[in-house]
C-alpha cells in the first residue's frame, strides 16, 4: 500500500462512501479498488455457508444458496498478494491464507491476523515455502513446508514444535496415534504413543519395503477417510489401515498426473488430469471401488470440495469458476467479469476507460511470448483480447501486446506487439486491423527478423501515430494520418523503447542502451521528408541526467519534460530550446529533516504520471512518490511498472507486478476555461456526511470563495487542476450551518468578473 504523508496542500481524504450525480465516478475520494482477475479458481475451500476460491491474487466468495459473490483482496482484508494455499477453519470460522512469501493470513469476519513468523525468521535456511494446511482435530494446524514440518496452534496463535527434515514436505495427515509426511523420499511417520519428540527428526520411521511399499519411492500426497490411510505416488493410489501396511488400490495410467486426494461426504476424491482438458475426479468408497465426475467441467484440475447441498466445486488453472449439481450432470460456470489476467506492460486510461497491455519482455528486452492479451474496461465491465478468445489472434499467433495507446477521441485503440507489428482496434465495431513487415515500414531487429518488435506509440497533434521499432535498421516508424508509412533512420542505438511528443512536436525516445540516454527527433511537422529533420542525444556527459539508464518520459502540465532514471529524475524546462546545448535540464531539491536534498536521489524511477492539479507521481521498485507541481515536496510508498492518470474522474492507475489498483484522487483535469456543468457532490450534504465536499468542472488552478447566502466568507481555496475540496467548515473549524451556500470562482473566462457564481451547495446538518 502507499502510506501518504501531508506536505503542504497535499492530502488523501478518506471518505466513507457517497451517491454522486451525473453517473460519475462511484469510488470515494483517497479510495482505492483492484482491477484484478477473477477468471481463474486455482485453490477451492469451504465454509458452511459459502464457497471460497482463490485466483492466486485475491478471494472469491460465493454464497452457496444465492450464489452472489464477494470479492476480497489486499485493499478490504487480505495483507498481501501471491496466495498458493487457502484452507477454511471450520472450528473458529476463519479463513487461513498462505502466501508465496510464506506470511499467513487467519481471515475472519471481524479482522486478519497476519502471521509473519515463517518470513521473517532467519534462522530456516532454503526453502521457506509453505506447500499445504493439514487441520488435524487437536487444533493444530500443520504447515507443510520447504525445510520440513511446523505446527501452528489455532486456539492460542501460536508455533509449537518444527521438525527439519532436510526434505520438502509435501502434505501431512495426522490423528491421535500418528502424525505422518509425504515426501519426496517417500513416506515417514511418527508414533506419537510410543515417542515424545516429533521435533527430532531421527524418531520418525520411512514406510518402506516393510510396508509394502517400494524401497525408492517418491509420495505426492497424504490424506485420511473411513479411518484408512491414502498415499499418492506420480500415478498411483495406494491405501493402509493404522497398522500401516499398504496396498496399491489404483493405477490412473501412463497418460496421466496427480492433481490431488481430498476426503469428502461421497468418499475420497482423487483428482487426476488426463492431458489438456480431461482432468477427472475419482470417488472412492470404503470397499476402493470408484466412480468418476464429468471430465468436461475442468481443463487442469487443482482442487475440489463437495458441499452440503451435493455440489461439486473444482478449482481449475484455465480460466472460469466451475461447478457440478450432480456427479456426471452438466458443468455449470459462473463468469465473474474482470481483466484476463494479472499481468500487466503498459496502462492508459481515458474519460472512465482503462487499458491494459498484457505482454512483456524481460529485463534485457527479449520477448516473453505472453498469450494474455489486451484488456479494456469502460468504467463497467471489461472486454479481453486475447487467442483464447478470438480465432483470428490464434491464427496470427498474436502474443507479447506490450503497449496500449487509446485515440484521444476514444474510438480507435493502438496496441504493439512485440512480435506481431501494430493492431488497431475499432473500439466502436470491435474490428481490427494488422501491420507488420508486410504491409508496413516495420521490421525485424538483426538476427531476429521473425519478430516486428514495437516497444513504444505516440499520436502528435496531427493524429500521425510514432512508433519506436526497437532494433530495426530504421527504428522509427511513422503512420500518417492519410495512411503513408515512412520509416527513420537516427543517430543512436537502434534499440529505442518508449516514446512521448512534447508541447513542441518534439519526439522523446527512450534509448535502451544503459551509455546513451534519450533521442530527441523532430520532424518539423513534416514526417515524410526527412531533409529537414533535426535530432540530439540527451545523457548524463551534455545534460544533468545523473544515468543515461533512463526508464520513464512524462510531459506534465506546463509543457515541461519529466525523465526518470535509475539515479532519480531530471526535468527539462526549456521548451522549443530543447536542441540547444544550454539545455541540461534540472534536478529538484527538497529539505528532508532540515537537510536539503535531490528529490529521489538514487532511486530509480520506472513510471512517471502528471495528474490534474500538476502533481508528480513515481513509480519505482519500491513504491510510488507523489510530488507537488514543483516537484520540491514528496510523499513516499512496492514494484511500479506504470501510471495513468484518468482526468475526467480522477482517478489514478497503477500499474504493479501483480496487477493494477487505482485510488480516486482529490484533482481532475482542468481545462482553460470552466465546464459549463459544475457540481458539488455530495450535494445536498445530509447530517450524518462529515467527509470533504468536491467541486468539479473548473478552469486549471482556479482561485475559489465559498460563501453564506449573506456573503459572508466562509472558505477560500484554489482548484487541484479542475477540482476543489471543502472540507464543510468555516476558518475557524466550525461545522457549516444549514442552508445554502455560494461558490464563487475566477478564470480566464471570467476574468471580468473574478467574483461569478458557478454553483451552490445545500447543507443540511441540524444546526
């Protein structure tokens, strides 16, 4: 999360929910949201009311008698993200979450304990990771883990004993008389009637020859039902009573691999997948005959349970959440709308959409081959691009869609690939067009002419789309207007990565190579003649860039050039003198605990955003800053791979390693002049309401009087780009009395009469 800190008129208000008119934007001011997928139900568990799944980044609930849904994730309960394990505690009704980090989460409705135990202890060595929950009846819960077996007493919160078997554990089943280890080495077990330290390993016994079992054997699984005990092998199921002799009751074939074994009310449940989309379940009774469950419902099975009501749930790696009313009835899926998946390369947001690039590369910009897509939401539900989808990307082979450009006008969508070219898609009909080396200037990169690698657009003013062609011979590739295509040489590094367009027409380009810096190039608005075409190398010999690493390009509100690199950011001030060598940019100071220092000095900068009131938001691999206009003020927070700042509600996106959030922020986009439909909201204000007040549709930075119906001054303020905030109290901190009150603004457009009334605001508190 990112812990805000007030500087100066910067602050996040955080409000307890409001109906706001006009259809705008429901999230409260300072609230934030997840945009994460909930396609998937990699891990399943239960409740005796509802259904629990996890999507590997969040929770979903599902009511079993309603089936509505509830979303949890790391803004309303979780405290992290990465989950590989959830198990419900049916005995304290609490929901026990394992992290890829090993952290643990007990989930209840009144509040999350977080364990960190595990994480943060530096005495275990290796491999940390908690693998599987066995809940055994003595209110232990045992943790099978990397280094070996620990146990978590649920009744006091707290470790008991650990058992470090220089083996991974895999799972563990445990009764009265027993406690026993599935592990790679085979099985052990522990006689907890005859020793008393489970914490020594050398007490435990490997079930070997003289339990029937193989002498090398590997055991995937271990579990209890009908008092008998069941052991997992690669492909086979084998079964002992308490005197832990084993017989192997099943074989699922030299085509198949485990997935599971779970107890259930229909008997044990073996889950096994049979390749791609025939996984199945085996239900076996007391007597090990079996039945099997409609192989359609699942592609790649994980996890089931059955509820009280027969209702087989699977969890599954691809795609939807799955369910069985009868054991070989039809599959029925319930869709939860959200993006395709987690991952994320480039965001972009505009007038209540966003949209979500879903390739990548690696740190050395080598393609990945990520299938994921592209994902677009209009502010209500979200529509995903990808070949799982839609035949002709399969077709195309489309993969690695790495960046993601809305048309300002919002009917066209430019997405690149990184090895596919450019499509643009018609956000209006959903068709689409493709560009490649075929009928296009873009090209390969020497020695790997497979790939038409675009890793950066820009549209300039005369709706000419720039596109950075990394390594190609000509890397910079233009798509006029008209529909002509030229191609650029320039005078450095063949490998450009991203690219904006100043207030001049002035292109920026990233260079990827860690000794040059940025490319500038201007065309002189005439992108198809390159006689009069100018270009200069910004780096840290000619400019005040302390890297020529730079990682991020951000144009903010006074036409003014933000570059972050690995040492921090650089702002260049010069407008049309940006070719001139006197222009070396600047870096901003700011007074940290009386010293005075560079703004994120040493810090490397991975995403730049500007919102509406001019402030500076970056991204880094730590977290993200927010700066004032000046950039001489900041406030600090985990892994930033990009930011896009939405101006008509507000809103700010950022972009993560593991998916994307947004917090509704205090400013919008202010234009030159007021809207003609300025509002409060909330308006009225009711009684109970003790949040700030929001004033939406003026000029940039307008001066703001707020007064009683008498003229009496109450508040005065200045516009965050096209918004103010009121906090609903008079100068000396009193709580605004019932009635009316004016607002009063200045702007260009009213600077004849600096004292206009733009709207009024109803309080309505009792007084």
């Amino acid at each position: 999360m990112i812990y805000w800190k007030n500087i100066g008129f910067i602050c996040i208000f955080v409000l307890a929910g409001y109906f706001t008119p006009n259809a705008q934007d429901s999230l409260a001011l300072g609230e934030w949201e997840t945009h994460l997928p909930y396609t998937t139900g990699k891990y399943v568990t239960q409740s005796e009311e509802k259904v629990f799944y996890s999507t590997g980044w969040s929770i979903v609930s599902i009511d079993k008698k309603d089936f509505s849904i509830e979303k949890i994730d790391k803004t309303n309960g979780l405290s992290s993200t990465g989950i590989t394990k959830i198990v419900f505690d049916q005995k304290r009704k609490q929901l026990i979450v394992i992290y890829e980090d090993s952290g643990i989460d007990l989930l209840s409705d009144q509040k999350t304990i977080y364990v960190p135990d595990i994480k943060n202890n530096r005495n275990i060595s290796g491999d940390k990771q908690i693998y599987n929950v066995f809940l055994g009846a003595d209110d232990i819960a045992y943790l099978s883990c990397g280094f070996g077996l620990t146990t978590f007493d649920l009744k006091d919160n707290k470790f008991n004993f650990t058992c470090f078997t220089g083996l991974t554990v895999n799972q563990t089943f445990a009764n009265e008389s027993l406690i026993i280890i599935s592990t790679e080495d085979g099985l052990y077990a522990f006689d907890r009637k005859s020793l008393q330290n489970p914490a020594d390993f050398s007490q435990w016994i490997h079930l070997g020859q003289a339990n029937n079992l193989p002498a090398i054997y590997s055991s995937l699984d271990v579990a209890g039902s009908f008092g008998n005990i069941y052991m997992v092998t690669e492909r086979e199921l084998w079964k002992s009573d308490q005197s832990l002799q084993f017989a192997r009751i099943f074989s699922s074939g030299e085509d198949s691999d485990y997935a599971f074994i779970s107890p259930s009310s229909k008997g044990l449940m073996l889950g096994v997948r049979h390749g791609w989309g025939n996984s199945r379940i085996y239900f076996f009774d007391a007597n090990d005959q079996h039945t099997e469950s409609n192989w359609r419902c699942s592609n790649k099975i994980t996890s089931a349970v059955i509820d009280q009501y027969g209702v087989l749930w699977n969890a599954d790696e691809t795609g939807d959440i799955r369910y069985l009313t009868t054991q070989d009835g039809d599959c029925s899926v319930i869709n939860i709308n959200s993006p395709w998946s987690a991952s994320v390369s480039d965001i972009s947001a505009l007038d209540g959409q966003l949209f979500i690039a879903g390739g990548g590369v690696d740190g050395s910009y080598v393609p990945l081959y990520k299938k994921d897509g592209f994902f677009i939401w209009n502010g209500e539900s979200w529509k995903n691009y990808n070949r799982f989808l839609l035949q002709e990307f399969e077709t195309r082979n489309v993969q690695d869609l790495f960046r993601i450009l809305p048309h300002p006008e919002g009917k066209k969508v430019f997405i690149g690939s990184y090895t596919n070219g450019l499509i643009i898609l018609d956000n209006t009909t959903g068709g689409m067009e493709y560009y490649n080396k075929t009928n296009s200037t873009l090209a390969g990169k020497p020695g790997d002419d497979g790939n038409d690698r675009i890793s950066g657009l820009a549209l300039d003013d005369e709706d000419n789309l720039w596109i950075s062609n990394f390594g190609a011979h000509k890397p910079i590739s233009v798509f006029t207007r008209e529909g002509s295509w030229k191609a650029l040489e320039v005078q450095s590094s063949l490998d450009l990565r991203d690219v904006i367009i100043d207030q001049n027409n002035v292109k920026w380009f990233i260079i990827d190579r860690d000794g040059d810096g940025v490319l500038l190039y201007d065309d002189h608005n005439t992108p198809l003649d390159e006689s009069d075409d100018q270009q200069r190398i910004l780096s840290k010999s000619n400019t005040n860039l302390q890297s020529n690493k730079v990682n991020a390009l951000k144009m903010d509100l006074d036409g003014n050039v933000w570059v972050g690199t690995e040492d921090g950011p650089v702002v260049f001030e010069c407008g049309s003198d940006v070719f001139r060598e006197e222009c070396k940019g600047s870096r901003r100071k700011t007074v940290l605990e009386g010293i005075p220092a560079y703004v994120l000095d040493d810090v490397s900068i991975t995403a730049i955003e500007v919102d509406g009131a001019n402030r500076k938001w970056f991204g880094c691999f730590n977290g993200v800053f927010v700066q004032s206009p000046t950039g001489e003020d900041q406030l600090p927070d985990n892994h930033i791979i990009d930011l896009a700042f939405d101006g008509a509600n507000g809103r700010m996106y950022i972009a993560t390693a593991k998916g994307v959030v947004s917090i509704r922020t205090l400013t919008t986009t202010g234009e030159n002049k007021h809207s003609e439909d300025i509002f409060a909201y909330p308006n009225p204000v009711g009684p109970e309401y003790e949040g700030p007040i929001a004033i939406k549709g003026f000029a940039r930075d307008s001066n703001i009087k707020i007064t009683d119906i008498n003229g009496r001054l109450v508040y005065e303020t200045k516009a965050l780009g096209g918004q103010a905030i009121w906090n609903g109290r008079d100068y000396n901190g009193r709580k605004a009395a019932s009635g009316v009150y004016l607002v009063f603004a200045s702007g260009t457009e009213t600077l004849e009469k600096p004292d206009a009334i733009v709207t009024k605001i109803l309080f309505i508190n009792g007084q």
